[in-house]
C-alpha cells in the first residue's frame, strides 16, 4: 500500500462530552423489510409520489421474495451500532445512540419523537452514506427535518456528519477489502485482473447537481493506488439502474462493463462495491446473483470483494467523525487523503439539489431502490 502524502491530521485528545454542543448520536439509515409482508409496503415507501408503475414495482419484489423477503440491511445496521458503541465506549464517549430510518422500521419520526421525549436538546446525525448525492445527502436532511417537523417545535435540531469519501481510514478499509478479494483470485490470473468499482447509478440530471461521480472517482483512484495498481487495472462502473429507458443514468454499467472486459480478453475480475457501506439487496442480487451469472457466461473468474461494513477502520473513523463535531461543531479541519480536502461539515444552500422534475411527477431522487 502507498500512503497519499497530503493526508491531514489532527491531535486526538479525550472528549468532553459534558462540555459538547451534542447529546446523542442519530444513526440514520435506508432501512429495508425483514419478512415477505412488508416487502410492497416498503418499496412503495420508498417511491411515493415518483409515479413508479406497479410492474417495476413487483420486479423488485421479485428480488427479495427469492431472498426470502428479508433485506439484510436492517441487520447489518444493528451491527454497526453495535461496533461503534463499543468504539465510543473505549473513546469514553457515552453518547446514548438511536436509529433511524428513511424508508422502514425504525422510522425517522418515531426515533426523533423518542428522542424529544428522552430530554435530548442537540443530535447529531450520522446519515449511513459516503458521498454527495440528492438521494444520499440532502434528501436524508430534508427527511430528518420532515420528522421535526412531525414530532413539533420541542424536537431537537440535528446536525449531519461530513460524507467521508477520502478520509484515509475508509480509503484503507477498502483497500483491505479489495486486497483480500484479489488473494482469492488464482496467482497466475492475479497480476492482469481487472478491478471494477461499483455504486449505485443515478440520473444524469441528479449527478450535474453534486459531487458524487468526482468524489467516487477519487475514491476508486485512492484505492487502486494504495494497492499499487495503475490506472490500467481499474474502472468505475455503475449498477442497479432504475428508472425509464430514454433517461439517461451514469453509465457503464456493472454487466455491460463485464461484456467489455471479455472483448479486451480480460481472464479474471474483483467487483468492489466501493459506492456501498454494507452488502445489501443491491449487492446479493445485481453483484452476486447477475454479476456472477455473466462471468460464468464469459467464462472469466470473478470475486466480489466485501464493503466496509465493520471493519475495525471504517467504525474507528465513524467515531473520528463524531470526535470532529464533538470537540468544535464549526472549525474542525478532519482528516482526509488525496486532491479535494474534508468536506464540509454544514452543506451550502445549493448543495445536491434535487433533479428537476418531469411533467407530472414530484420531486424525488431518482431510484426505487433495493436495500
């Protein structure tokens, strides 16, 4: 691995919680069902009001009645709360932590109210997604503050935590993944596999508005880099397209991209789900389900590497990034690696806004997504 030269760094010292502006920590996530009966409820959560016919809508369903209508997501999140209590706990960080979710139970209304009724005056939210995006970074402002609004004015404010695309120990997190992949793949294959960093696709009109496309960009180059790689070896792919056919989406994606690499003569393969925290629906189905039907077909070997989900450095920087807003809410520097710096902590007025709308349809994100 080649550590980036710029990273910043920061004195660590043991957090006053007594004297923070913050009182609690809001886990907020997408949330998915656990059981096949609220598999349509749940997707029609997730795309009200986007005018979603009923037939994509029952397509998807058909993705996790053949995983027997439980998304892991919800699981995977306990995990992670779990992880982090105890990272907290050894930071001396007693900051109680709740839940709460976009689409499914915990719902963000009923964590907010609980957390009104609790006494907490302040919260900061964790929102469970590395990169600008409407769907994933103002969208989730926008729903917390909806459950303000719905708990009423003695609901607390909530404060986000800065997407963490380039903090070195996401980067270093993702390298272990996609390191421990590429040793799986036979040695005489190993040197010409090809990486293929995923994440989740999204209109072109939503990605003019943000920063996602450059902020994965540099995610995968960090990466790649950090294990030695040149730009040869890697691409930035997309998957789990949704949406009408004559939208255009950020593109390639994941399968056609695969098709590609069987006409260069390419053997063998790592698919990195680098725009994902945790292996969810999307993953199972569109990675390890039609992903691995292709390269069969090909005949090319493939491994899918695993997301960060809770590896040891992915929930220490969680922590970090709870010390930053902790110690001084507005003039944190962070730490991060590579070209563009920390993000911000307090997103400007014309941060990720939405697409505009389509005749007819409400404003939205863009994806009936699986989780």
């Amino acid at each position: 691995m080649n550590p980036e030269p710029l990273e910043q760094h920061r004195e660590r010292t043991e957090t006053d919680v007594t004297a923070s502006p913050y009182d609690a920590i809001l886990v907020v996530g997408f949330g998915g069902p656990e059981g096949p009966e609220e598999v349509m409820p749940f997707l029609e959560n997730v795309t009200r009001g986007r005018n979603i016919p009923r037939e994509r809508l029952l397509e998807v369903a058909e993705h996790y009645h053949h995983f027997g209508g439980v998304s892991p997501i919800n699981a995977q999140v306990r995990e992670l709360i779990s992880a982090l209590r105890g990272e907290l706990d050894r930071r001396d960080i007693r900051l109680p932590i709740y839940w709460g979710n976009r689409n499914w139970h915990p719902m963000l209304p009923q964590t907010v109210r609980e957390m009104t009724e609790a006494g907490i005056k302040h919260g900061l939210a964790l929102v469970l997604a590395g990169y600008s995006s409407y769907s994933s970074c103002r969208q989730y402002r926008e729903d917390v503050e909806r459950a303000r609004g719905e708990v009423g004015p003695e609901a607390p404010p909530i404060d986000k935590i800065r997407v963490f695309y380039n903090h070195p120990d996401f980067i270093a997190a993702n390298i272990d993944r996609v390191a421990t992949a590429l040793s799986r793949i036979p040695s005489e294959l190993r040197n010409s596999t090809r990486i293929a960093f995923t994440a989740h696709s999204i209109p072109a009109s939503m990605a003019a508005t943000c920063d996602y496309q450059r902020q994965l960009e540099e995610t995968s180059r960090l990466i790649a880099e950090g294990l030695g790689l040149g730009p040869d070896r890697w691409s930035l792919v997309y998957q789990s397209r949704s949406g009408r056919p004559q939208d255009p989406w950020l593109e390639p994606d994941i399968l056609d991209h695969l098709d590609d690499l069987h006409r260069q003569d390419v053997r063998s393969v790592v698919i990195h789900p680098v725009g994902f925290l945790s292996d969810h629906m999307e993953i199972l189905f569109d990675l390890d389900e039609e992903a691995r039907v292709r390269c069969e077909q090909l005949g090319m070997t493939m491994e899918r590497s695993a997301t960060v989900g809770i590896h040891e450095r992915f929930i220490s920087m969680l922590a970090e990034l709870i010390e930053e807003r902790l110690d001084d809410q507005t003039t944190s520097i962070g730490r991060s690696v590579g070209r563009f710096g920390p993000n911000h902590d307090v997103c400007p007025m014309d941060c990720c806004l939405p697409p505009p709308a389509r005749p007819g349809q409400a404003p939205m994100g863009g994806r009936p997504s699986k989780a």
